[in-house]
C-alpha cells in the first residue's frame, strides 16, 4: 500500500511527499498561479531550499513571471537575429532551426513546453544524425535560457541529461613520418605541400587550406595562422578567422620543408599577398576546397597502402610527433591553439622559442624518412 501523500504548508510554498518517497515543492505566483519544481527532491531540506531561493527572487524583484502569449517561432526567429555570433555559427543556428526545431514548436506557446515533449522530440531523430540532434538540442536550450531571462517562462523545460552531448564515432590517430611522406608524394604535385604542413605543423586541414602568400615566411620558416576555411554556407566567404584568439598563432614549419615551399610558391600559388599557395583550379582567387583535398588525400593514401586514415588525423600526427621531440604540455598547447588568450600570453616568448627547435627536430626525422634521390616528379604520370 502507497504511503499516503504528505504536505507540509509553511508562510511560503508547500512541500509533499510522493509515492516514491521523494519530495515535491511548489508555491503561487502572485498572479495566483502554482509552479512546480523542476525537479523532485530526494530530501525535503533540498526542497526546503529550493522554495528559499524562489521566495528571495520575488521578495528582491528578481522574479519574473510567465507570459502565456509568446509563440515559440516568432521569439526564436527574433532570439536568433539578436544573437552575437560568427556568421558561419549563426548559419548553423538557423539551419538546425528551420530543419529540426520550427516543425515541431514553432506554433507552440513556450509555456506550454514540456521537459517530457522535448525527449520525445528527441526520439524523433535518425541513428545516423547524432550531431544533428546534439546540435539542435544545444540551440533549443540556449533559446529557452534567454528566455528565462526575460521572462517569458520561469524554467528552461530543455533539460535532458547527456542530450547536447555526442560521441566520437572514430578516435583520431597518429601517422608515422614515413607514412605522411608516403602519401604525401602520392598526391597531385600541387597539393603536397599541404599534407606535409598539416602532419608536420599541427595545422587544422582549414587551416591549411586558408593560408595565403602574407602568412608564410621564407625566412624564418613561419606560418601566420590567422583563418580557416571551410564549405561555403549560404552567402558566407569560404574563407574566415579561426575560432578563437588562441587559434591565431604563429607556428614554424621544418627547414627540411624549405625546398617544397619554395616550389609551392612559385609554381602554383596564387598571385598576391592575400593569393592563396593552395588555390582552387576553377577560381584561383579561393582556397582549394575541402571536399576536394579530402578525396585526393584519401586516394593517396590507398595508393600508398595506408588504411583507416582521414585528413583530420593529420594535425593529431604533429601533435605526437612534435610531443615525440620533448615538447611540454603548455609548448604544445602553444603550437596547436588549444589554450586560452591567457595562458598564451604568459607563456608565448617561451613557445615561440621551443617551437623553433620542435620543427627542426621534425625536419631532421622528415630528411631521414624521405629517399635520397628527387621525388618531386616520380608521381606525376602514375
């Protein structure tokens, strides 16, 4: 038999017991309205607790009540076009949107959003998009949160554990030196360089792709990496800045890669300080697209008997290699971008000088790796 349901009244909210055991708040709104908890409580002093803060909120004037009269799609529509993102991410925003949100809320008034419809929203989506669904469920919350905020609805319904959150379908994995030369002299010869630089620099395959003349440095052997590249999305560029400041850093290339830069460009990079070493055939004045390396890599890479291997992996494989030559932790946060503005400031004259010795470690193993006689030209006929 159910143990009977207890309800405790105090000068503010009640707090009752459920079947389960667990406890359940809830108070009335000044308009006379009750609101629950978002959640039950496994003691009845958490619960207690919970009635506390809402009780401060309204007693201080940080209350805000719900408004029944907001329709979800014109306030993600205004929500989406206030927001202070990149372009491309803005893009994004909407794109999921329109494909996974608007069918399903748009008509609905956000008050009436349920914790419980948002997961069968969820089972809705393919096996095969669990980024689409990770992604559209992240832009969902960030909707509902702002919300909150302004008072619109008094708890973001958008709460389903583990849902913003994917899995790698695949881990990346480092190549040997032998093996980045391998496939690297089995691409067109116009695309070599960019293998090399990739594996040996660390670089993203955008980050590759994005470089112009401006950014490369004969002399002291440095790249500038200061854009990215990527698929065209609506009426973006291809080409923009990378993520984050730590991103824009500047990262030495092996001398031993001396002989492969010069050719690159003089023989086929665009013309200009902003011409692109790696232009796309069609119209020099854009990077190579992605699409398009990505398929030659993956052709090169068969050819030289390399299995199970993606372009991203290349910046994984100098990584380890540039870890291989006693590189710290903070050098090769340094080197890959993967630090904040902060930490890169304190420790940049430090990076910059180790950085040096880390690409001429590399080129000494890239001279070994590679034949004695010129490669350059065995290729091109096969």
């Amino acid at each position: 038999m159910a143990r009977p349901k207890k309800r405790t009244r105090r000068s503010f909210g009640a707090v009752r017991q459920l079947p389960s055991g667990r406890y359940q708040a809830s108070y009335l709104t000044p308009d006379g309205k009750r609101v629950n908890a978002p959640a039950t409580f496994t003691a009845k002093v958490d619960a207690d607790a919970w009635l506390a803060v809402q009780r401060a909120a309204l007693e201080t004037g940080q209350w805000r009540g719900m408004d029944d009269s907001v329709i979800l799609g014109p306030y993600a529509e205004a929500w989406l076009e206030s927001l202070k993102i990149a372009p491309r991410t803005r893009y994004n925003y909407r794109s999921s949107y329109t494909r996974w949100i608007k069918p399903t809320f748009a008509a609905s008034p956000m008050t009436s959003v349920t914790t419980a419809q948002v997961r069968r929203w969820l089972a809705t989506f393919p096996d095969s998009k669990p980024q689409a669904r990770a992604q559209a469920y992240r832009v969902l919350s960030s909707m509902f949160r702002q919300a909150v905020e302004d008072g619109v609805v008094n708890q973001n319904p958008v709460r389903v554990k583990g849902a913003g959150e994917v899995r790698p379908g695949r881990e990346g994995h480092a190549l040997t030196v032998e093996e980045v030369v391998m496939i690297a002299e089995r691409m067109n010869p116009d695309r070599r360089l960019a293998v090399l630089l990739a594996g040996f620099c660390a670089l993203r395959p955008g980050e590759t792709l994005a470089l112009r003349r401006r950014d490369v440095d004969t002399q002291a052997r440095t790249l500038h990496i200061r854009e990215s590249a990527s698929a065209p999305y609506g009426s973006g560029e291809a080409v923009g800045p990378v993520k984050t400041k730590a991103s824009n850093r500047v990262v030495h290339y092996p001398a031993a890669l001396d002989p492969d830069v010069a050719r690159q460009l003089t023989e086929w990079a665009a013309p200009g300080s902003r011409g692109h070493p790696f232009p796309r055939a069609a119209d020099p004045s854009k990077p190579l697209p992605y699409s398009t390396f990505s398929h030659s890599f993956q052709e090169a890479a068969a050819r030289a008997g390399v299995e199970d291997v993606r372009p991203h992996d290349l910046r994984h494989t100098g990584a380890t290699l540039a870890a291989g030559t006693g590189a710290t932790v903070r050098e090769l946060m340094a080197r890959l971008g993967h630090t904040t503005p902060k930490v890169a400031m304190r420790y940049q004259h430090a990076a910059r000088e180790r950085d040096r010795s880390i690409a001429d470690a590399l080129g000494v193993e890239i001279a070994m790796a590679r034949p004695q006689t010129a490669t350059a030209e065995r290729i091109d006929d096969e």
